[in-house]
C-alpha cells in the first residue's frame, strides 16, 4: 500500500485540510470556489466539500440534532482525512456551530492538517445575502434549530484566521488563505 508521502510526492504538494466555519450566508461557499480555481490555476489538486452536497449525499440520513451535527461533522471529518492521506488540498466549507463539533473535526484530520478559518458577517448581513429564504423561514418558525436563529453559533476561540465578508473583497479574502497557506505549509 502506498503511503501519504509517495503520493504527496507524486502530486508534488502536501495534503492539507482549510475548513471555513461561519454563518449560513456568511459567505464559506463562496470564497471556498474561489480559492479551489485559484489553487487549480496554479496546478494545485484539491477538493472542496460543501454542506449542501454533503446533505444531499453522504449525510442525507441526517437532521440538525445535537446528536446528527456530531455526526454530520464526524463523517466529513473522516472524509476529508482520505483526502489529505492522498495529498490533496481539501477544502470544507461547513457552519459547523460549536467548538466541541469543530475540535472534533481537528482532533480526526490533525491538527497538523487542520487550518480553521473563520468566515466572519453579521447576522444581519447573513439574512440579507440569504437566497434561499431559510432565515426568513426560521424566524417564521418553518426550520427548527436553524444555526444563528433557533440555535446558536459559537465564535471559534483561536482560528487560524478570520476574514470578514462585509469588509474585504473575494479576492482579498483568498489571498488572505493563499498567503497563510504559503506561509505556513
């Protein structure tokens, strides 16, 4: 069986795991595609996981309990980490609320491994770039325990870094990431 470093070594980069926490409408998916075409033009092979896909799929046994967010978190986790065991640059982008669910999620990928990046907007600015309507629907009591109305989200306590979508631009909040990365990887 090969290991991680012949395969990092044959893709010529480490595999590494830049999980992006924040409000739904924060803005996690949207610098989350931005930095995946930005990696891939520079010849970087990566794979970005997104919580609606993930639902759709691998996790569409599961709610939003307590109980089904560890779980939900677990398994992304678990398959991000055969991710990064193949070298690649996998990016998460998931609300992920608390801190107990997102040290989870270290604690399985390494923390080595593990960048957490906190997408940072208010709620109000999350409610308005809302296309959906699930805040609209939450406050109408539609969707029980939604993260922000119904349930809480917990500020990470030391993320690697922060960017606030309501103050910098796309681009300035990737090279935010690129930067660090290049730094620190």
């Amino acid at each position: 069986m090969l290991n991680r470093i012949e395969k990092e070594k044959l893709l010529g980069q480490k595999g590494l795991v830049i999980w992006m926490t924040g409000l739904s409408g924060a803005g996690k998916t949207t610098i989350g595609v931005a930095l995946e075409n930005h990696l891939h033009n520079d010849g970087v092979l990566t794979q970005l996981l997104d919580g609606d896909i993930i639902r759709e799929g691998l996790n569409n046994n599961l709610g939003f309990s307590d109980d089904d967010r560890k779980e939900n978190i677990r398994r992304i986790a678990e398959t991000a980490k055969l991710f990064v065991n193949c070298g690649i640059i996998t990016i998460c982008c998931f609300v992920s609320p608390t801190n107990e669910i997102r040290n989870i999620a270290k604690k399985i990928i390494g923390e080595k491994d593990f960048i957490e990046v906190y997408i940072n907007a208010s709620l109000e600015t999350c409610e308005k770039r809302d296309v959906k309507g699930l805040y609209a629907k939450a406050r109408r009591g539609e969707i029980k325990d939604f993260t922000g109305i119904g349930s809480p989200y917990e500020i990470p306590l030391n993320p690697h870094l922060e960017i606030k979508t309501n103050e910098v631009t796309l681009e300035e909040g990737v090279k935010k990431i690129i930067d660090y990365i290049s730094k620190h990887n």
